[in-house]
C-alpha cells in the first residue's frame, strides 16, 4: 500500500513540471479519491513556490478523472508582501482532472476575535466501532481508520443529510500538515448520502477549503469531520464542511457542490 508520503514525494522535470503516481490504492470506482489529488496539488504549490504564508484558502475544482500517472502544472499568479496565489492543474492518462487555486497568507492583527464554532458533544474515538471491511468499500478508504459517532455503518434513508465522524491515517504522514489535511478533509462521503433509500453514483464537483489555523494539529492523529447538507435537489447537493482536532479546536471549514445521480 502505497502511503501519503510516498504519493506526494513529487519529482519535477526540466520544464518546471511536477510527477506523482496514484495507485489502486487511492482510488474511488475510475478516479482517484479527491483529497489526494488536491494533496498532490498542494505540495506541487509548495515545491514550486516556496514561502513564509501558511496556507489560508483552497478553491479546487474536480473537472475530470485523475488516476495513475499524473503531471501537475503550476502558476505563480500573484504575489505580495502578505500574501501569494498560485494556480495548479492536475492531469492524467485520463485527461485533464483538477484545478486548484490556493492562497497563502498570514494572520493580521485585529480587534475583532470572534470565534463560534464549538466541536459537538460526541464520544472519543477509542469508544467507537470503525467502519467495517466491505467489498464495495472504495479503495482509498483503507487508509484511513474511521469511527462514525452514529455506529460503525454508515446509515441510509435518514431524514437529515449529516455525517459525523472520527478520521485519521492508518499509517500517520509524515508531509507538510496542510497536505495531511488536504488529504484527509475529504475522506467522507457526501452528507447527501445519508438521504439515498437506494444506491446509485454521487461525485463532488468542487471543494472549498478556509484553514482556521497556520500549523494544524492534533493529538493521537484524530480529526473530527462534519458534513452537512441542507439542499439536496435537482441532482445537486450544497454542503458545508467543519474538521476540529482531538482537543475540540476548528481547524478547517469550507463545502462542496455535489452531484447526485440517484
């Protein structure tokens, strides 16, 4: 099984272009599982354009499939004494797969701190089942070890749109945080899910990404994801995304369009 690390250990070619390869193992049905191609992205920015902003915003776009051999193309769109944004294209033997805006900026000094977004009361992850073995369980889910709150199945035909659970990496990375995050933000499935009384193929179409914090971090590895949609109709899904750390701090938020083809 081919870790984080190993995927995201690009090389780069002559022309300023950057290498990666997706195995089996991170792939979902004929594409790669979204997070690790906006990894692979990230660290294609930070290799490309090294500097001082931690990661602030992620604006990815999933235009196509991404599997096996990848290429990703940078572009230094803007920079200032506060803040850089760099564009990265990702694609593959299957054509062109994602685009990715990502900006970079620090903190600022305010008078305003205005923070309200508790972590839910729920129990720790040593108190919850993981998700069990399946064989229609998408490939790249194996990297990871995940606990829903609810059980240790994921349940369908529920009257909300909701999902709550406990991620982590089987095998702990090694890379830049924002990368590991990246690459775990994502791991669920979409929150429309929940709603499906019969199963049939669903697809983030994008995926905004607002880091709350400069160097995520948690302890024993464990993040809390939340998905929630209140707008699932005409085949389209509008969720919005919360990820805290271990200690309860929000450490990312953002959503995604999806499309439901059920």
């Amino acid at each position: 099984m081919s870790n984080l690390d190993a995927v995201v250990a690009l090389d780069q070619d002559e022309r300023g272009l950057f290498h990666a390869h997706i195995g089996d193992e991170w792939m979902q049905g004929r594409t790669a599982y979204g997070g690790i191609s906006a990894a692979i992205a990230l660290q294609a920015a930070l290799d490309a354009e090294p500097g001082p902003q931690p990661l602030k915003c992620a604006q990815i776009s999933f235009v196509g499939p991404v599997s096996g051999d990848c290429t990703v193309e940078t572009n230094l769109v803007r920079e200032s004494k506060s803040s850089r944004f760099i564009t990265c294209e990702v694609t593959s033997e299957a054509g062109f797969g994602t685009h990715a805006l990502f900006t970079f900026t620090g903190a600022r000094d305010s008078h305003v701190d205005h923070v309200r977004m508790p972590m839910p009361d729920v129990p720790p992850p040593e108190a919850l089942e993981p998700i069990p073995d399946h064989p229609a369980r998408p490939n790249f889910t194996r990297q990871f070890d995940m606990r829903p709150v609810t059980g240790p199945a994921i349940d369908f035909g529920q009257e909300k749109a909701e999902l709550l659970v406990w991620v982590r990496f089987i095998d702990e990375p090694q890379c830049d945080p924002a990368v590991a995050l990246l690459a775990l933000g994502d791991a669920l499935p979409p929150a429309a899910i929940a709603l499906f009384t019969k199963l049939g193929p669903i697809s983030s179409m994008n995926w905004t990404v607002h880091m709350l914090t400069a160097k995520p971090e948690t302890r024993d590895g464990w993040w809390l994801l939340h998905s929630h949609s209140r707008y699932v109709s005409g085949g389209f899904s509008a969720q919005e995304m919360m990820l805290w750390n271990r200690d309860g701090d929000p450490i990312a938020s953002g959503g995604q369009g999806v499309g439901v083809f059920v």
